[in-house]
C-alpha cells in the first residue's frame, strides 16, 4: 500500500460534548480586628498587625497568591489536589432544560453545578521585598451552575486557566482590616470516552446560553451530540 494513501480509522478517544469558559469574581472576603491578629505570623510581634507595622516604620506593599491549604505557593497549571474544581450535582441525575439559541431553535441541555475551593496566602513585604509577615492560608469556595449539553454517561473536567488574587490591609484608629478580592476563569468541559470516525479542526468554548424553557428528556447508549451549538463551525 502506497504510504501517501488516505484511509479512513477508527480510534477510542476522549470526546468533548461541550465546552464553555466563564470569568468569576468571588465575594469580597474581610478579616478584621483580632481575627486579623490571628491570622498573621510576624517574627517579633507582640501587638495587633497594625501596631507593629506602624512600629517598624518602613512602607508595606500587600501581596495575595494561589496556595494550598499549608500556604506554599501552587500554580493554575498544577494538577496538586490542594485546588478542587468538582462537580456536585448527581451525574445521573441532571436536570434536563431547553434553551433558546440565537436563532430562535430550541434544544436540550442539563444543567451542571461545580464547586471550586481553594486557598489564598497573603503576605506583608518591605520596600526592599522582604517579607515581613505571611498569613495563614485562606479558604475560599463558590458554586456555579452550568447550562450545558451533558446528558449521562459524561462527565466534568473543569480546570482553573486564569487566577488573580489582590489583598489591601487596612489600619486605622478605629478598626484594622484585611480584604481580599479574586477572579478568576474557569473553563469546563462535558467529556465521554467514544468510538469515532474522526475528520477535525481546531475548535474553540462556545458562548454560554442561559434561558431555560422547560424540561425534556435525552437518551442514548452514547451521549447525544449537539451539533447545533458545539463544536462551532
């Protein structure tokens, strides 16, 4: 057989049914006054974090990064299980709901809820960026829910592609007061292993869809496709 021929193949592979991304910003999270106290560990401090800043003297930049539970520092990338990003609705149980798309058609999808917690790690650093003071780790969490085409026999890979973390310690005479802020992008994908024929192009997450209608019901020995609005041609 001539090495340049084409033939068609069958392959197992990894099937992707659906894919969104979506940005989110978590709720401002405030530590204040001897919960504040607590929370930092300075080497020689024996006041509330405030006074002994002041006592030091010297100008404080504040820093807040992605950390585990131990606060070492981990990345986006890092498959550390230290960052959780799961699905909490029953797989085998989602709720079915029919959108509108753009055009006006109607299709079917499931709804999917994913928990994402964490941790953040503050610390104190000097004009010199040494660091005076680093925080016990912070917890965060958030629960989203998707609208997705994830009937059963799928299943969620969610992963964290973009994260950013700002703190701003506040003193003053009245109160002392750490808030933290952050946003991150979280991209989601309905997977199932699959049997496939496959011609291909790149493809790339959808636009999310919202407005759910009512509710109907999909099934199949391999999850259904939906052609309709993924992949986007």
């Amino acid at each position: 057989m001539s090495q340049s021929r084409k033939e068609k193949v069958c392959i197992k592979t990894r099937k992707v049914y659906d894919w969104v991304t979506r940005p989110v910003d978590l709720p401002l999270i405030s530590v204040n006054d001897d919960d504040l106290d607590d929370l930092f560990d300075c080497e020689g401090k024996s006041d509330n974090i405030c006074k002994f800043l002041k006592k030091k003297g010297r100008s404080i930049d504040v820093n807040c990064f992605l950390s585990d539970k131990d606060g070492n520092r981990i990345d986006t990338g890092d498959d550390s299980k230290s960052f959780l990003c799961m699905e909490i609705s029953p797989y085998d149980k989602r709720t079915d709901v029919t959108v509108n798309l753009p055009n006006g058609d109607e299709v079917t999808l499931q709804k999917v809820k994913v928990l994402v917690k964490g941790f953040v790690t503050v610390e104190l650093l000097d004009a010199n960026d040494d660091v005076v003071c680093v925080s016990k780790a912070i917890p965060f969490a958030t629960a989203q829910t998707f609208i997705l085409c994830a009937p059963e026999g799928t299943e969620l890979e969610c992963h964290v592609n973009y994260f950013e973390c700002d703190a701003t310690l506040v003193c003053t005479d009245v109160f002392s007061q750490l808030d933290v802020s952050i946003t991150f992008c979280l991209d989601v994908q309905m997977e199932a292993d699959v049997k496939l024929e496959v011609e291909a192009k790149i493809c790339k997450p959808r636009e999310e869809l919202t407005e759910a209608i009512n509710v109907c019901d999909m099934k199949d020995k391999f999850p259904p496709q939906c052609p309709d609005i993924f992949p986007v041609h």
